[in-house]
C-alpha cells in the first residue's frame, strides 16, 4: 500500500509540474507578442527576413569560398541563438521573478526549464521555417534532416545544465549576466559560424574542439547539407558531460534556493 501511495504521489507532482510548465511557458509566448498584430507569425516572419538578407549578401555581394553560405551561416545562427537566448534569459529567471520564488512551496527549479523550453519551441518554429525556405528557394534538404530530433535532447540537457548555474549565480552576484552576455559575444566568433572549424590552425584545434557548439553545428549541418549521419562520439561525449553537469548544476541551485528569497 505504501509503494502504490508513493507512486500515486510521484505522478501526481509529475502531473503538476508538467501543467505548470507548460502554463508558464504558454504565458511566456503569449507576453512576448502582447498587443503585437501579428502574433505568432513574428516567429516565422523574422528568420525569413534574415534569411533573404543572408541569401542576398553572401550570393550577391560577398564571395565565400564555402558552399551555399547564407544557409551554412543562417543554419549557424539558429542553433547559437538556442544557446544564447536561453542562458541569457536564464540568469534573469530568479531575480526577475520575485513574485513566484517567494511563495511557499513553489518549486523554482522550473523556472530554468519553462526559459530552455520556451527558447527551444522558438527555435523548432525558427528551424521549420528555415527547412521551409530551403525547399521554397530550390536549395533542397538532404533525406538525413529527419534525424535532426536526435541532437535536440542533447542540446536542451547541456543548456539547462549550465541555464541552472547562472541563474543561482546570478542571484549572489548580479554581474553575472553581464558576464554571460559579454561571454556569447565572444562565442559568436569563437564558434564555426561563419567560417568552417578545419579553418582553425592545427595548434589550436584541441583547444577549440572543447567547445561543444563545433561539434553540435557540425552535427547539425551534416544532417542538412551533407546527406549523412553525424559523427555520434563527440555527441555522445557531449551528452555524458551535459548530464553529469546538470547533476552538478542543479544540486547547487537546490542547496542555494533557500537563501533565494532574502537575497531578492
């Protein structure tokens, strides 16, 4: 009787903790098109704009050696802005919701879930579009694109991970998300965004491999442009890090949220 009751329990707070996401995440959405005349259309309508003017650029006026570079370079973007979004906004998910973390018994470690989620389903409606556009332009996709749902959880889990430790940081010590900021500015550059990663000097390329985006916007980019499967290892090795840092990252945010509320 003890065990069914425990289950009953743990999927009871499942239930809540799932409808809870998904209200804050739809209450999200709903206040970032607040009084916007086309609403959700926004979200597709941007990355065309931006798509048209990286076409235009870089088939008409900048010459690039790398193949189809408005869509390699577009693609790039997509996947960063996940990243940068997410974490930036993530620092901001305690100090900026004073009213929630200090009710009793609201469970704050949802907050950076409800910001990754958000960020991701604006990136799912952003990367659709951009397939979309692909097709519509006569740039074509490769059948691999349909694998493209295995890099998500990889993806969020690495973002929540590190979305967990900046935004307990960032109740202690307010500058930190000046400092994400600053830190993305630099990983615009320091990521294959805009050039290839084999362009990196061989001295370097240790160095630079440890930075998860290479590996991820390869992982990406061949299963649009290449028509194959990613490479899975350094997937896998990005896996195994982000679950063992979200381990890490979120017994911290537990033991530092009960000084949340003095520190708001």
């Amino acid at each position: 009787m003890l065990t069914y009751l425990t289950k009953n329990d743990f999927r009871r707070e499942f239930i809540y903790l799932r409808d809870l996401v998904y209200e804050l995440v739809a209450r999200d959405m709903k206040q970032r098109y607040k009084r916007s005349v086309l609403g959700f259309a926004w979200t597709l309508l941007t990355p065309l704009f931006l798509f048209l003017v990286f076409q235009f650029l870089f088939q008409f006026v900048l010459k690039v050696e790398i193949p189809r570079f408005g869509p390699y370079a577009f693609s790039g973007l997509l996947v960063y802005g996940w990243f940068q979004g997410a974490i930036i906004q993530s620092s901001a998910d305690i100090t900026g919701s004073r009213e929630l973390v200090i009710r009793p018994g609201f469970p704050a470690y949802i907050l950076p879930v409800v910001t990754v989620t958000t960020h991701f389903i604006y990136f799912l409606l952003a990367f659709s579009a951009f397939i979309l556009f692909l097709l519509f332009f006569g740039q074509g996709v490769k059948w691999s694109v349909l694998f493209l749902p295995l890099i998500f959880p990889f993806q969020f889990i690495l973002i929540l991970s590190l979305s967990y430790l900046v935004a307990s940081a960032n109740v202690f010590f307010r500058d930190t998300q000046h400092i994400v900021v600053l830190i993305f500015q630099l990983l615009l550059f320091l990521s294959p965004i805009f050039y290839e990663a084999k362009a990196v000097p061989e001295m370097y390329q240790r160095l630079y491999n440890l930075n998860p985006l290479v590996h991820l916007l390869d992982a990406y980019r061949t299963l649009l442009f290449g028509g194959l499967l990613f490479d899975w290892v350094p997937i896998l090795v990005i896996g195994i890090f982000a679950l063992a840092l979200l381990s890490f990252s979120l017994n911290v945010f537990l033991k530092m949220r009960f000084r949340f509320v003095e520190e708001l």
